[in-house]
C-alpha cells in the first residue's frame, strides 16, 4: 500500500496476497492524495508521456541520421544511383589515395598520431591542435570553434585520454563538412543543366570531361557540352579535345564569340536533341568581377528561360592547392553567381587537404566532387566520413 502510495508503483501483479482492498486507502485519509498533490495514476501518465517524448527523441535523432546518411556524398551516389559495395570502395579508394600527400607531409598525418596514444590530454595537446589544424589550412575562426567544442564534449563525457578523444575530433571534423542544400536529382530532372565555373587553371575543363564520362558511362546519359569559356581559343579546343576522346559532343562557337550565344546554342541543341544534361564550361576571369557577374548572370537568364528552374546545378571548381586563397576567390563567386555545390580539385598534389573545411565553413555549400588526378577517372564523389577517415588513416 504504502509503495503504492509512494512509488507511484500501481501494478496488481506486484501487491502481495493479504494485502487490503483498494478501498481501504479511505481509512488512512492523511495518505491519500488530495486535488493538489499528483495522484499516482497521474504520476503514471506522466511517466508514459515522458517516455513518449524520449521514443519521439529517438525516432527523430534516427530520421536525422538517416537523412545525413542519404545526404553523404557516397550513399547519395553518383547521380542518386543506388550503389554497390564495389563501387563505394572505389570512391573510398580514389579519396584515400589522394589524401596521401595530406596525411603523410602534411597536418593531419601528426594530428591523427596525436589523438591515438593513451597519454592524458594536456592544454599542450589543445595548443599543437590548434597550430596543426591553422597551419593545414582548416582556418583560424573554423579551427578555434571545432577545438573548443572537442574540448566542452571532452569534459562532459570525463575524458582524460588523447586516444579516447580521437573518435570526438573526427565526428567534428565530419560535421564541418556537412551542410545542407536542397538539390536537384539527375536522375529524374531533365534535363539537367550544369553550370561549371572558377578561375582559369582550377580544373574546370577537366573536370567537365570526368563527369560527362561518368554520366555517359555509369548512368548512360545522353550528355551534352557548351563551350562558353570563349576567353582564350585553347579553351574551346581543350574542351573539344576531351569531347572527342569520350564521344560526346561539344556546341562551340570558337574564341571571342558571345558566351551567352554559346550558352543559348547549347540550350537549343540540348532540346533538339532531348539530351539529359548540359554541362556548360564558362570562363574565369576574377579580374574583372563586374563583368564576370555580368557574364554569368546573362547566362544564367538565357538557360532559365529555356528550361524552368535551370540551371539546377552552379559547380564552383576550386583548386586545393591555393588554400586559403582558394576561400577569397570562392567568395567573389558567390557574389557572382549562386553556387550550390563545389569541387576541390587536385587533392592529390595538396599537402593540405584542410582546406576542405574552411571552404565549407565559410562558403556554406557541400563539397559535391574531389579531383584526384589528371586522369578521365580522377574524380570522386566527396563523401565527409570517407573523407576524414582517409585523412586520419582509419
Ligand atoms: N593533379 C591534378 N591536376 C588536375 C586536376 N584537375 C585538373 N588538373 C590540371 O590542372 C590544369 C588546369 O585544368 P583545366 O581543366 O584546364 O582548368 P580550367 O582552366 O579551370 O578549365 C590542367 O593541367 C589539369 O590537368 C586534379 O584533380 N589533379
Ligand atoms: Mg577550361
């Protein structure tokens, strides 16, 4: 009776044999609950809601899991094709080789060698992160606020080991990484209409040539180029060179001509033909901002207005190797034209892969595609975890 009363406990099963009828709490008016105090049955319910509340916690941290998962380069896959294992360690593969450089001369190789040993964590450790993370381009305001949010995980969870904070840095490290934009799928927009650009010598040509080979040949797309960087003539034979070496054709009007009539050359041809995407080259000439702005925003009005919502992706190509300077031309860019994914190319000739971070941070879009060589098939699809992992040789 008595647990009853005061456990809030009311199950029958638990009552002993000679216990007294229910109605005998009456007698004991002094232990009854009154309207003010919370009747036992209402204590239950609360006990019930909360747990409804903790099974609705659940069940969202699981949907966000689920929808970071789908979110993540690989599991989105290329195009949003469901993949096989196969090919998702092909891309693992692609990332880890080349991050080597990064790993091996650069920040992140000490980093992780720093966080898997058993010694306590000292501000010593906090302060050759912080130097680590500044000097392999992760930047001073990313680095400070990834550091000191290790550092409050750290203390809540009673850490005292480098090594048992290695899995801490990581998940932070992936989170920076992660930010969300609504995107188009390439499998059921058609078409899909490309908008490639950055500044001259980013990667912008090749890496054009690696995704039209791969939409042609993973996902068997009818792909079609427009050659709108009409700046320098080697441009549009560059362009054309790959074209040809991959069997798709190029809309080009050679060097000097109107990047907008390029681009509304290249529309016509893409609807003639019914083709499923554009990928549009463009030229890069920060220089002259205003005339870029205006030279990317034309053509951006003559591709909306020949099919709806295009263009559905703005790439801006950034080169890894220029690190923080990288940040600065991203920068423009957006000012220019609104970008929704990135691509950091040349991740194999980089020693600081960091970069990565800081351009996520304070450009605010995904990274969509890494380059990992000169080669057709250097190209990755950029994957967080896959990415930190390789990076910490996990
Ligand atoms: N190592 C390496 N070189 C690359 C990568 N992407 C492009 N390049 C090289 O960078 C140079 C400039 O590339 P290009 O596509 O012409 O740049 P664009 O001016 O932006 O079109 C070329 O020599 C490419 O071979 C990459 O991922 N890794
Ligand atoms: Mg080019």
């Amino acid at each position: 009776m008595f647990r009853r009363l005061f456990g809030g406990d009311d199950r029958k099963t638990e009552q002993p044999e000679e216990q007294p009828p229910i109605e005998d709490t009456a007698t004991n008016a002094e232990h009854a609950p009154t309207a003010e105090q919370p009747r036992p049955q209402a204590r239950l319910f609360a006990s019930v809601d909360a747990l409804d509340v903790e099974a609705q916690r659940i069940a969202e941290a699981e949907a966000a899991a689920a929808r970071r998962r789908e979110q993540s380069g690989l599991r989105r896959l290329f195009g949003g094709q469901e993949r096989t294992e196969q090919e998702i360690q092909r891309e693992v593969a692609k990332t880890t080789a080349a991050v080597q450089k990064t790993r091996s001369t650069g920040m992140f190789g000490r980093i992780s060698d720093m966080f898997k040993v058993d010694q306590l964590i000292t501000p010593e450790l906090w302060e050759e992160l912080e130097e680590l993370m500044i000097a392999g381009d992760v930047g001073v305001d990313t680095t400070l606020t990834v550091i000191e949010r290790i550092q409050t995980e750290v203390e809540r969870n009673n850490i005292y080991k480098a090594s048992d904070a290695r899995a801490l840095l990581k998940r932070e490290l992936v989170q920076l990484l992660q930010v969300d934009q609504p995107q188009f799928s390439e499998q059921t927009t058609k078409p899909y209409v490309m908008l490639v650009i950055g500044v001259n010598g980013a990667g912008k040509t090749t890496l054009i040539a690696k995704l039209a080979n791969r939409y042609k040949q993973e996902m068997g797309k009818d792909v079609l180029l427009g050659a709108a960087d009409t700046f320098r003539a080697a441009a549009v034979e560059q362009l054309q060179t790959w074209a040809e070496r991959i069997q798709v054709p190029v809309i080009a009007q050679g060097q000097g001509a109107d990047p907008g009539a390029v681009a509304f050359d290249a529309l016509q041809a893409t609807n003639a033909r019914n083709a499923d995407v554009l990928i549009i080259d463009t030229a890069g000439r920060l220089q002259a901002k205003y005339n870029l702005m205006k030279e990317l925003e034309k053509i951006k009005n003559i591709v909306s207005k020949r099919v709806p919502e295009a263009p559905h992706e703005v790439l801006l190509v950034i080169d890894a190797t220029t690190g923080q300077n990288g940040i600065s031309q991203a920068k423009a860019f957006m000012e220019a034209a609104n970008v929704t994914h990135l691509a950091l190319t040349k991740l194999d000739s980089s020693a600081k892969g960091g970069v990565a971070f800081a351009m996520v941070q304070e450009i605010k879009r995904p990274i969509k595609y890494i380059g990992t060589g000169e080669k057709l098939d250097d190209v990755a699809v950029f994957d967080p975890e896959a990415f930190v992992d390789a990076l910490f040789e996990d």
